[in-house]
C-alpha cells in the first residue's frame, strides 16, 4: 500500500513540475487514526469471510500469506502488528490513548513554506486544518452558504508554526470522544480515560499525562497532580457539551444496527434501469440476513449473448447474475468461497425474465463467533419458473462488499470467475429487486465490519 502511495505521490509531483506550478501548490500527506484492533489475535486474509461466519482457520491463512494485498483480499493484521505499528504510543484506533489518535502530518509548499526536512512538535488536530488554510490564503470562513448558516469553525489555526518552530500550541482544549473513551488536550497536558463498554462511566479511570515531557504517555500523574486531572475532567464535560458529544453512548452493535436502517429506511423496492452508473453499497438494495427476488428484463436476438446482469460487490465478496454460454448462473462470493448455480437448461432466444429468489430458510440469532449460521435456498428464475437451484450455509449475515453494483456489467475486480467488466451483450432493460421484510441484522457483526472499513 505504502509503495502504492509513494508511486502515484512521485506522479502527481511530475506532473506538478511539468505544469510548472509546483512551487505554488500546498501539498498536505497526513493519515487518519492509529494501528486497527478489529483484526482480532489472529487477523484476517480476507475478512469478508469470517464477518459473515466462513471460519478462516490458521493453516488458510497460512497458506494465503502471499495474497495479502492481492484482489481477493481484504485483510487485516493482529493485535501484535497493530502494536508495533503504533510502539511506542499506547492502545489502538477506535482508543483515546495515543496509539489511536497520532498520526503523520507532513506539509510542503516551496513558495511559501521556507522550512525543508524540519520537526515541529506543537498540538494540532484533525479540526485545526481548515481554519489553517483559510488563514495561509486569507480568506474568512463564510457565516453562511448560498443562504444557510454555517456551523463555527472549531479549531484554532496552526500556520504560525509552520514558519516559526517556537511558535506556540494552540490556545484552545482538545476534546476526544469515541465509544465513552474519552481525552482532553490542554496546555501540553492530556487527560484520557480508557472505557469498558457497557460498564458505567462513573467507574472509568482517569489518567493524566504531561505530553510536553511524556508523549508516550507513560508516566501517569494522576496521583500527583489531582486538582490539575479534576480540573481537566471538569473541562472535558464543558467542551463535550459545547460540542455536542453529550449523551455518551457507548453501545456498540445497537448503534450500528440502527444506523444499517439510515440510508434505506423501509424501502424493499428497486428498479435499475439499462444504461445506469455505479451504485455505491450504502444505497443499494441491502440484502444482508434476508430474503428477496431479482429480476432482469433481457431480450436476447442471437444465442451467444453473454455476460452479467447485475454484479455487487468484488473478488473478496459479493454476488453476481450472469448469462454464460447460454446459461443462466448466480455466483455466491463469500469471502472468496463461491456457491454457484447454473441453470439446468439454455435461455432460449427472445425476452424473457431472468432471475434469482433467495429464501433464509433458518432465521435465528449469530452463534458462536466464527460459526456458520442459518440456511439459504437459492433457485434461479427463468420468465417466473424455477431453473435450478441450491442450498447453502453461507450468505451475507453482516455485511457485503463495499465496492458497490452494477447492472450489465461488472466494473471492479471481478465477483465471479470471468474476465470484467462482462458487459451483458443482449439487450437489459431493467433490473428489479424485490426485499422480503424478515431482515434480522447482527448489529455487533456489522459494527465490528463497518470499524475494519475505516
């Protein structure tokens, strides 16, 4: 990923010297959070897989090592590499600590920015870039926007540190909130609680740190210093009101399953219409833990035609309907295990309906983690009527690819075993897709897949 980064950097530089602009263009690299923990002890080849209860046993990802980073990957490290990404700062992303929230943040711009290979160790957070860069091109942040009013600015401007290396930090505190683990900046100090969820936040142990000396954050001085750590307290409960961060709210699954609802809503109706653009997945149909029919309209003039109806998804996971060879196939993609169906005879010449019916056969709730869970029938449909069809355990029971869908083609690294895109050479008129209300989500799954995301 690194070397993938560093060659299209080099590019874009090029072409900046090319154009002749480079000295004049302010160049930010900087990175989100720290080091995941969602990989878990063991971490993850393709964790498509075990979030939707296909088990990736130690010997699989043994024998997978070379395909990290490969298309039908999607991987995520340990705990053990997790820490020595983040050594030696404390704890992981989605923590307050240091090992979740300090990152890199490298700035170029030759015109303006004399400075070339120099450390500044001020305060500066994700919230102070914008009014950073409105202050270096002298502009003002506008009160409103094509006549509505504009939420405050909450950081405070670094670019006196940019020039001066002994420029102070910034005057204003730093809240930090993620999931009840809470922190504090303030004045070269920080105060930081870490949270067991579900356990009340009265009986979380605050530390207290002196960054200027300390950034490892290994000398807690909250026994020597309890009026400065009160006083801190004091002012994160101000700061999280102030800022909108109050009820805290540390449940993990419940938050999640409720916000798999928000794009969608109760809508279990889609039609997608030939000619369409990528639809990205937070707002395709969600066939997460349910039932539901697709249909495509196709007229077909010459026997031959060939290629996919409609794909979501990637080679790491997803579904994908298909005409190949005369046949009608849906691919299953589970974490790269794939269940395929062909249809038990040719699509004749014509229009027709062509399609799939997915029934959750067992509904019950997650068991233990790792295990399979439930059983699907999926049988195609060729103009209403059953063409084939199989059982099978695995399904998507919390999450699908990211990587969106298509209709009549198949955009990214491939769902299934052809050669994308796959345009669909007969005629697509439409597709449908018809949702089943019996959608029972697990909201720590989804949680847990939607955290390995960020």
């Amino acid at each position: 990923m690194l070397d993938h980064a560093d060659w299209h950097l080099a590019r874009l530089i090029a072409f900046l010297d090319t154009a002749g602009i480079r000295d004049n263009t302010l160049i930010l690299v900087l990175s989100d959070n720290g080091a995941s923990q969602e990989g878990g002890p063991l971490g993850f080849v393709n964790a498509m897989g075990p979030y939707n209860f296909r088990p990736e046993p130690v010997p699989e990802k043994l024998r997978r090592l070379d395909d990290i980073g490969g298309p039908d990957s999607h991987t995520n490290f340990p705990h053990g590499w997790a820490m020595a990404s983040n050594t030696p700062l404390r704890r992981y992303k989605q923590n307050t600590h240091g090992g979740g929230i300090r990152d890199p943040f490298v700035i170029s711009w030759p015109k303006r920015v004399s400075a070339k290979g120099e450390l500044r160790h001020q305060f500066v957070h994700a919230s102070d870039l914008a009014p950073t860069l409105l202050d270096l091109i002298g502009i003002a942040a506008p009160a409103e926007i094509a006549g509505c009013g504009q939420m405050p600015i909450e950081g405070e401007s670094f670019a006196r540190s940019i020039a001066d290396a002994a420029a102070p930090s910034k005057s204003s505190p730093q809240y930090f909130e993620m999931f009840g683990h809470r922190g504090l900046w303030h004045q070269g100090w920080k105060a930081v609680a870490y949270h067991p969820p579900g356990t009340p936040f009265e009986n979380d142990k605050w530390e207290l740190f002196h960054l200027d000396r300390d950034f490892s954050e290994i000398d807690d001085l909250a026994a020597k210093e309890p009026e400065r750590l009160a006083d801190m307290v004091r002012l994160w409960w101000s700061e999280a009101e102030k800022h909108n961060v109050l009820p805290l709210d540390d449940r993990f699954g419940a938050r999640f399953a409720e916000n798999a609802t928000r794009f969608q809503g109760a809508r279990n109706n889609f039609t997608f219409h030939a000619g369409m653009g990528h639809v990205p997945t937070e707002v395709a149909p969600d066939v997460r833990s349910r039932s539901y029919t697709i249909e495509a309209h196709v007229e077909i003039d010459d026997a031959g035609a060939e290629g996919v109806l409609i794909a979501h998804g990637d080679a790491t996971s997803g579904y994908s309907l298909y005409v190949k060879d005369d046949f009608l196939v849906h691919d299953l993609n589970i974490g790269g295990s794939h269940d395929i169906v062909t249809s038990d005879r040719k699509i004749p010449v014509g229009a027709h309906r062509l399609g799939v019916h997915v029934e959750r056969l067992v509904r019950e709730t997650p068991p233990a983690k790792g295990a399979r869970t439930g059983v699907s029938a999926y049988t195609l449909l060729i103009d209403g009527e059953p063409a084939g069809s199989l059982q099978t355990q695995l399904g998507f029971h919390t999450l699908i690819s990211w990587s969106g869908l298509d209709i009549g083609r198949d955009r990214g690294s491939p769902v299934s075993r052809y050669d994308a895109p796959f345009e669909f050479t007969g005629r697509l008129l439409r597709v449908t897709v018809a949702m089943h209300n019996d959608q029972k989500l697990d909201g720590e799954g989804v949680g847990n897949a939607e955290m390995a995301r960020q």
